[in-house]
C-alpha cells in the first residue's frame, strides 16, 4: 500500500453548519484514493478556522505529506483561504496555482470566472499544501491539471534536506531553529524554547483506550471521563463526542463497523500525550486527558480479541474526548487538536454501511 496522506480542508461556513451537504471534499478524496493515497475530509468555517486547522496538521509529530483545501479563494469577504496559507507555508508555489487558472480558463466549456481565483500553493516543512475552487466540477478540473506536479513535488520535498528535525514532547516536529519547538497556539506559529526552557504547563494523560465496549455507558461514557480528569486545579472541563452520522458526502449511511490495528491504543496514547503536552506548553496550563475511541481489535488469526463486532448505527458513539484545564481556552485547544490528529494518524479503520450499495472500508 502507498503511504502516502493527505487531508482536504473544505472552507465553508454553510457546509460547516450543516446547511448544506459539501461535495468537493469527497472528490477531491476520490481523486487521491484513486492514485493510492489515504485521505481524509475536514470541514471547517471559513477564516481563522482554516488556518488553525492548517497549522495543527503541519505541526503533528508525523504530519501529511498533502493538504488540499477546497473553497474561500475568491473575493467575497469570507473568502480567506489564501490568507490563512499563507500564514502557514514557509515557500510558495506560484506555477501551481497558475497551471489550475489556466487549466479551468482552457476547459471546454471554458470558466472565465477562474481568473478571479487567488488560490495560492506553497511548502510548509515537507507538507505540500494547494488551494482549490469550491465546485466538485473545479476541484477535478485544477487536479488533473497538476496531476504529475503533485506527485513530483511530494517525492523532491521527502528527498530533499528542508528544515531542522527537532525533537518535541513525544514524538517529533519539523521545523523551528536550533533548540526549538514549533507549535500552534491559538492557530498561530509559535517558536517556543525546548527542554526546561518552555512554559511551566503540565499535561497527564490518565485513559487513552480503543476498546470494543458502549461509549455510552460507564466507564467509557463522557460522565465517568469527566470524574476521571477531574481536579481541584481545573477550572474548566471541553468534551468531543464523535456520533455515526447518516451521510458521507452525498451518500446515504446506515452504519459503521470499525476495526483497529493492535498497536492503535498505543500509538493513540503517544498521540494524545505530545498534544497535550504542546497545548499545555503553549498556554502555560494543566490538562487531565482521557480519550477513547469504539473499534475492534483483530486477532492474529483474524477477528476481534474479544470477538465483538463493532457495528454502530446512526446516532451511536464513537469516540470520546475530556479535557480538563485551568483555564478553557486550553482545554478547548487541546480536544480540537487531539480530534484532528486522531483522524489523522490513529490507525482505525471504518466499514461504511449503505442502505443500496455494497459497503467500502474507508482509510485502509
């Protein structure tokens, strides 16, 4: 299998509402599976959104070698996309850009609105990241047009020497000078000084777990992870609670099956302390963490460990987050970040259900 990741941003407020259901992300996802990528969809709020967002995946301990967004790169006042990548991305990529105008303003029929396009693509560390328009039909249009581009930019940016590699709270960033640490705080790029230099905030991860068992119920429901964080020290308390929703993109779902490598709760773990140690870093605070995601565990010989099947329909749970903090401006970083990075590197994989079609596992 190609390991190669990507994630696509889908900048738009009334997709990120629920007032209407996005279909660029999926094809965008579609496009890049179909060339032996794993990808996966984020949608988010226009604006300052997509820029945190951009910033907590370049800062991972093992961040995507592809983030695409979709959306906000014209002129309307809510069109900002090119503004938050530019506040990420250490190079641009001006040609890249330019190929996917010419391209749409070259299509039969041709687009001559493309030209008012200012998306923009650049490098961040070893991340390539690339505007889209916001149609499905723009989005395969600007693809195709960069289709060997993107393959050969992500191979020169992993050959390549770019940057210094330092280590972080457990794992590695990229990025940063000589005895720094990188990271994002309040979706800004931060350089903090490493080791016993930084901030005073401490970050203990009490329960990180994948595990077959109801996230409805004790001990994995969100109640018993808030009396597990719980502290006289902390002031305020964010959870994330992950439903089964009814749809992926334009398609009908009945429910989900989710599977785990055997290393999953370890790796979620590692994951899930270097986040919380670079947000209690950042802000100087103290975090109490628990997450657990619902996924069977196989066996060597197949099947799960404990012989459940992990099948979850609409409106079930499947993953649970608590952050306990100080103050809830971390707590609240610390669960948007740790969702974000779990989506991306967990290794849990989903059998998506439909009512008339056969189902497909996403992610493996």
């Amino acid at each position: 299998m190609n390991s190669r990741r990507a994630v696509i941003i889908v900048a738009s407020d009334r997709a990120a509402s629920g007032v209407y259901v996005d279909e660029s992300g999926p094809v965008a996802r579609d496009w890049l599976t179909a060339r032996g990528w794993q990808a996966a969809v984020e949608v988010t709020h226009d604006g300052d959104p997509v820029r945190d967002l951009l910033s907590t995946l370049i800062h991972l301990p093992d961040p995507p070698d592809l983030i695409l967004t979709s959306g906000g790169t014209g002129i309307g006042p809510r069109d900002l996309t090119p503004e938050a990548t530019r506040a990420v991305i250490d190079r641009d990529i001006p040609g890249i850009a330019e190929a996917m105008r010419w391209a749409a303003l070259q299509a039969n029929p041709p687009v001559p609105t493309a030209a008012l396009s200012r998306a923009v693509a650049g490098v961040a560390d070893r991340t390539l990241i690339i505007n889209l328009p916001g149609s499905p039909a723009a989005v395969r249009t600007s693809l195709d047009a960069i289709d060997d581009v993107i393959a050969h930019a992500v191979a020169q940016l992993h050959g390549g020497d770019h940057g210094q590699v330092v280590a972080g709270a457990s794992g590695e960033l990229r990025g940063g000078g000589a005895g720094a640490v990188v990271h994002s705080c309040g979706g800004h790029r931060h350089v903090a000084p490493s080791d016993g230099l930084r901030g005073a905030g401490q970050a203990t991860v009490l329960l990180a777990e994948v595990t077959a068992a109801p996230l409805e119920q004790p001990p994995f429901d969100v109640p018993s992870l808030t009396a597990l964080v719980a502290d006289r020290a902390c002031g305020a308390v964010a959870t994330f609670t992950g439903l089964i929703r009814d749809h992926d993109g334009n398609r009908a779902v009945e429910a989900l099956a989710y599977e785990a490598h055997p290393d999953a709760a370890r790796i979620l773990a590692d994951l899930a302390s270097w986040v919380a140690s670079e947000v209690a870093a950042c802000h100087n605070d103290h975090l109490r963490v628990s997450v657990v995601h619902r996924a069977a565990i196989p066996a060597d010989g197949g099947g799960s460990v404990d012989g459940a099947d992990v099948t979850l329909a609409v409106g079930q749970v499947a993953v649970n987050i608590v952050v306990a903090a100080s103050h809830r401006g971390a707590a609240l970083a610390c669960v948007s970040a740790l969702i974000d990075a779990l989506k991306v590197h967990v290794p849990i994989w989903k059998n998506q259900h439909y009512p008339n079609a056969p189902a497909e596992w996403l992610g493996a």
